[in-house]
C-alpha cells in the first residue's frame, strides 16, 4: 500500500466545496437583465456553463459592453459572498482529510478570479495546493484535461485518485481521466438536481457520509 501521501481527492468548486450557485445565478441574472433586459432562469444559466464566467458573459453580451458587462457580474458576485458561510462538516471533511495527509486540487470551469475571490471570501485557500481554473485549459469539463493536469502536477496515481462533483460533466470528466467518481448532492442548488447521466460511482448527500466512506475505503486512520 502507498502511504496516505500518494492519496488524492480532487473536487469541482461550485456545487461541491461551496454554496456558490446562487450566487453565480444571482450575478449572472443581475448582469443580464442590466445589458440585454433579459430575464433568465436558474436552469437556463447552467445550460450556459462550459466556458468560465468571462465566456459565458461575452457569448451573450455585445463586445462594446463586454468590459462593463464583467465588471457588473464581479460586484455582485462577490457581494453576494457577504452571507456566505462554508457548512461545519464539510469543514471537518477538508480538515480531516488533510491532516491525514491527503493531497487535494481543486477543478473548476470557474475563471481563476471568481474561483481566487470565491476560495478567500470563505478561507478555503489552505486545502488546496492546486487549483486548476476554466481559463487555464484549452478543454472544459467533460474533457479531463483539468483533471489529467492536476494528477501529474501531485504525482497522483489514477488508482489512488478520485474525482468529486455535482455535476453530470464532471462524472464523465473522472471517467475519462480513468479515475473513481464521486457524485455529491449536499447543498440545495446543484447543477445536476441530484440526477446524474452517466451515474457517479458513488453518490453522497452528506459529506460525513464521503468521510467516513473514503478513510474506510483507503484504510487510513484519522488523527
């Protein structure tokens, strides 16, 4: 067995480490309604996910706006952090976890300045010696590049490596890369509603439940 060092949890971000849905969908409406008086849904922004923030904004957005555009979604985004607090037991799972040694990165289709904006308003920056954001691949989830990329800058290995998110994309992203899937439904607004097409290979709404699952599964003890 290697030790508990060679053991990696890689996570997606929103939906899965924080409560950020909202938060982008309030941003996202707001930013909308303000440049192209368009009202959208909750759902008809998460068919827009793909590209980071700054794409889905200048997919929709006349260029000569863009700039203004990014802004606006920028300031309410992180207003809207204000509130936010990350739930005590996911606090003990990312404790848990590191001190028993585990490595852990952080894949988000996020941009690089939510994603840093959104990791400081919370103080989760500690976990997560990596962070791979939207804007830094060439491919979004469900390509694995940003899990692939993550794994060989750990030196993770595929059998000791698993993947975790609430999305449909980031179970086929975990399959492609070869590595286990780990489905979470734990926070109210997720981007699959607790219904994934390809099913993860495990799924948790409690992440006591993962905890106590993965120490048990990788025979490692807790401090």
């Amino acid at each position: 067995m290697h030790s508990s060092e060679a053991y990696t949890v890689l996570f997606d971000f929103d939906g899965t480490i924080a409560d950020t849905l909202p938060a982008i969908f309030t941003a996202m409406r707001h930013t909308f309604y303000t440049f192209l008086q368009e009202e959208y849904s909750d759902q008809q922004i998460i068919e827009l996910f793909g590209p980071p923030e700054a794409g889905i904004i200048e997919n929709k957005i006349p260029p000569e706006k863009y700039d203004d555009a990014l802004q606006c979604f920028y300031e309410k985004y992180v207003d809207e952090h204000r509130e936010l607090v990350t739930p005590a037991p996911l606090l003990t799972m990312l404790e848990t976890f590191q001190q028993a040694g585990i490595q852990m990165g952080i894949i988000t289709g996020k941009g690089r300045r939510s994603a840093d904006l959104s990791l400081e308003a919370l103080d989760l920056t500690h976990y997560f010696p990596i962070v791979i954001a939207g804007d830094e691949v060439s491919k979004h989830k469900p390509h694995p590049e940003g899990i692939l990329h993550a794994m060989k800058q750990l030196q993770a290995y595929p059998e000791n490596t698993l993947y975790v998110g609430d999305s449909q994309a980031d179970i086929t992203a975990a399959r492609a890369a070869g590595i286990y899937a780990v489905g979470v439904n734990w926070f109210p607004a997720s981007q699959s509603n607790g219904i994934f097409d390809p099913s993860p290979d495990v799924l948790f709404t409690e992440p006591s439940m993962m905890m106590e699952w993965l120490l048990k599964r990788w025979n490692i003890d807790s401090k």
